[in-house]
C-alpha cells in the first residue's frame, strides 16, 4: 500500500476496526474511509455496491460483525447467521467488482471444530462439528472464508482470510447481554468490587482460552496488508497470542488487576462452551510477526478504557 492509497475500514467503530484505524494514521496512511452503520448498511446489497462503484476503494480490511459471547450467540442465531453472511457477501463480492487491490477478511477461532486437535492449525477447518453455541455465527464465517478462496481460484483476487482468536482492548463491548467473556468479567468484577459482593460466573472455569490485545491484532493485520500475498500463505491465516489460560486462571488475574478479594461463584447449570481453543500461530511466526502485549498488562490497559467510558456508570 502506498501511503495516499484509499483504504476502506468495515466496522470501522468497533474494537479491531477502531484499532486498525489508529494503527493505520500511525503509520502514515492519509486516505482512510470510515463510515458508521447509518451511513452504509453493509447487509443491504444495493447500498453496498453503489459505494464500492462511486469511492473505488483499493484495499479493504472487513472488520464489521455482529459478534458477542456465548448467550448472544445462543439466544440470536437467526441475527448472527444473517447479518454476517450478508455483511460478507456483499464486501466481498463489491470488492471483487470493483477492483479492489486486496482485501483482509476477518473470520474468527470459532472456526474450528469444537474437539479439534490443539493447538489449532489453519488446515483443521471443517474437520469436525463445531460447537453448537456459536454454530451459527461460524457457519458465517466459513462462509466468508470459502467466498475469498473461490474468488481467488476464480478470479484471481487477493482476498486473504485471518482467523483472531479471543480479543479485548480499548473500545470493547462490556454489555453483559453481548459481551465475550474477557470484558464481561472486567465489568462483573467492578462492580463487585464497588459493591461488596461476589461475582456469579458461567460454567466451571474449567476452559481454556487465548486472548489478544485488539492493537496487536491490528499491527498483525497491517502487517499482512503491507507484506503477504494471500496465495503465499495458503488463503488463511491465525493471528494470536500462542498462549492460553483457563477461565479460572483468567478470573484471578482479572481480580489481582482490579483489586477484587471477594471471590467467584460458579454456576455450572450454565454451558461451558468449546474446552479449549488455542490457535497455531506458527504460518504467521515465521512471516516474521509476534504479539507484543502480555494478558496482565492488556487487562491494566482494557480496566483503564472501561473506567474513563462506563466507570462511573458502573460505580
């Protein structure tokens, strides 16, 4: 890319598409597009492809999702499947006719089948089911990830898939109804910690799960935008920490960071989701990318995000 190149941001006020934009203007790139949802509906086909046709975007990341935890997931299949499919097809297929240099397309570790092997290789995608509560959001997801690859094969496109794992960072989600399971216990934690009282949360802590700070995703993304060509690296590609943490781990070093002593209760009527999802980073170590943020340190910057948006809301 060059530094005047028009770049189109999906999503662009959400966690990864606000931190994509940040990295980008650090970096110098003057011709960043960012629209908000009232002003384009990615899931509207017409609308979609009447902006592509008049604004000519070079590259594109698609960042913009509908995404939460495990109860949104469970309790709005329907919307999941729908919006992200939509948001997909049309992003994709526009930038395809519309010439579009390169484009990033961010798919998720949710992917990958619920028992696959750890840690979790790009080629282990449709290997096995996949876990049921988030089914319908993967099933999105490869969707999206198929499109790219056949639009490669066919069309000779440079549309390049990247599956994050489990993210957090400045501009999260902490609405308890939405939000993944990092920053739900941030927010959880909090407001025990105000209140006196103990937090209640999901299953029995007994998962593991990898976490990523959203700034290094985007530094990853960029990365690949500048350097890597999709048929290079096989179409898709993990980003992540390489490191895991099992929920009741992450739920003490949570409270160590905010100062909460009152303990956890565990309530194991509710599911526990996938057992254990690390991804195998090693494709993109060996591009010459690595993480930088360790998970205590991110979680100091994620509490201080949260507390100068919603702490004395919370308080």
């Amino acid at each position: 890319m060059k530094k005047e190149s028009t770049i189109y941001v999906t999503g662009s006020s959400g966690l990864v598409g606000t931190a994509v934009c940040r990295k980008l203007k650090e970096k110098g790139y003057t011709r960043v597009i960012t629209l908000s949802h009232s002003d384009l509906d990615l899931t509207r086909q017409s609308d979609v492809e009447e902006f592509f046709a008049a604004e000519k975007p070079e590259y594109v990341f698609h960042a913009a999702g509908k995404v939460g935890g495990i109860y949104a997931n469970a309790t709005y299949p329907a919307e999941f499947i729908f919006q992200n499919l939509s948001m997909a097809l049309n992003v994709i297929h526009s930038s395809y006719r519309n010439g579009v240099k390169k484009l990033i397309n961010l798919g998720s570790s949710c992917i990958y089948p619920k028992l696959a092997p750890q840690p979790m290789r790009e080629e282990y995608l449709l290997s096995g089911p996949l876990e049921p509560t988030n089914e319908a959001y993967a099933v999105a997801k490869i969707a999206a990830i198929k499109l790219c690859i056949f639009y490669n094969r066919q069309y000779g496109t440079e549309f390049l898939s990247t599956m994050p794992t489990n993210l957090y960072g400045p501009g999260d989600n902490y609405d308890l109804s939405g939000s993944h399971v990092l920053p739900a216990m941030i927010r959880k934690i909090h407001e025990a910690r105000v209140s006196g009282s103990r937090v209640v949360l999901w299953g029995d802590g007994s998962p593991f799960r990898e976490f990523l700070y959203s700034e290094d995703l985007a530094d990853a993304l960029i990365f690949l935008m500048e350097n890597c060509r999709a048929v290079d690296i096989g179409d898709v590609i993990n980003i992540g920490s390489g490191k895991e943490i099992s929920i009741r781990d992450l739920s003490g070093l949570i409270a160590g960071v905010l100062g909460y002593k009152n303990g956890f209760d565990w309530d194991t009527s509710k599911p526990n989701g996938t057992p254990r999802k690390l991804l195998d980073i090693s494709r993109l170590k060996n591009l010459g990318w690595v993480p930088k943020m360790d998970l205590k340190t991110g979680i100091g910057h994620a509490y201080k995000d949260f507390l100068a948006r919603f702490g004395t809301r919370h308080a």
